[in-house]
C-alpha cells in the first residue's frame, strides 16, 4: 500500500476536477439508483458545476467530501463520498456509487471502501464510520459487512418506496 492512502488494490480516489461535471451529471440524475441515495429530483449542470467548484474548501467547514473512484487504468468508475463529517467525535457516514452494471462485482467497491477507511483514519484522524442502508440493499449490505462494518441498528418503516414501507439499517466500523 505504501504512504498513499487514496490507492488500494485496483483503484486510486482522486478529487473532484472541473472535467468532472459530464460524469456527475449522468449519475445524479440516474433515476434508476434515486432510491439509493434518497434523491428526489434531478440535479442541473450550473448546480454541480457549483458543487466542484467549492470542493476546494475544507472538509472540517463543509463536513463533507466526494471523491473520484478511478481503475489503476485512470476510467473513473463510480464516487465514493463521506458525508456529516464530525470532527470532534471523530465519525464521518460514507456512501459508495459505482455507476454502471459492468463494472460491479469487480472489486473497485471493496478496494474503495478500503482506501477510504484507510485515509479516515491515519489522513482525517477519524475513529469510526458509519453507512444507512436498506435492508434489500444485499449488495451493499455485503460490501460494507466484508469490509468489517458490522449492522449496529436499524430504522423501522424509514424508507417510502413504490413497494411501501422498508427498514434503513445503520452500519458501523470502528478504525481505531
């Protein structure tokens, strides 16, 4: 692994670059993986364009951070995010998105996930993360379980989808 702790395996977490906004574009108004991240409606250019251009300001004042899942080849294929970054408890949630069908199941989650827990813990100093997720969200599910975040509870009725009500289930890891 070396001292870079956005590399692990296949993949390097890169920051978000003007180049980008193609990208987001396309996979924030995917409708199809909406209910994954509770979007409710599409995001415009200008609005994205604004997200990477304030993406330079510190993560300790926005409490967030998004960054670029790319393949050691340099594809980007998906985002990796964390998201109420609290600096004093030391915790931080965390969302995954690889974008297209063709590359899931190929490792480039896992090893992002592993990047990520790496650089939460020896880069931002963090003690612990955590990830909301549908109970039918298996895929997830267990990525997240491999990586060793074990469920720590759950939220009952908390989803309203087309098929009614679902659980949210609360991951947790702790780094060190």
């Amino acid at each position: 692994m070396g001292n870079n702790f956005l590399e692990y395996g296949n993949v390097i977490l890169r920051a978000l670059e003007p180049e980008d906004i193609e990208l987001l574009y396309n996979w924030e108004n995917n409708s199809e993986i909406w209910n994954l991240s509770n979007t409710k409606s599409p995001f415009s250019k200008h609005i994205l364009a604004q997200y990477i251009k304030e993406s330079f300001r510190d993560i300790y004042e926005t409490k967030q951070l998004r960054l670029i899942i790319k393949t050691s080849s340099g594809d980007p294929v998906g985002a990796i995010d964390l998201f109420d970054i609290d600096p004093y408890h030391q915790r931080a949630g965390i969302g995954i998105l690889i974008s297209k069908t063709k590359n899931r199941g190929k490792g480039y989650a896992s090893d992002a996930l592993q990047a990520l827990c790496n650089y939460a813990l020896n880069i931002i100093g963090l003690h612990q993360l955590y990830a909301n997720i549908s109970e039918d969200n298996i895929t997830s599910l267990n990525l997240f379980e491999k990586a060793g975040f074990t469920v720590s509870g759950e939220k009952t009725d908390w989803l309203k989808t087309l098929d009614g009500w679902k659980k949210e289930l609360i991951l947790q890891k702790i780094l060190s």
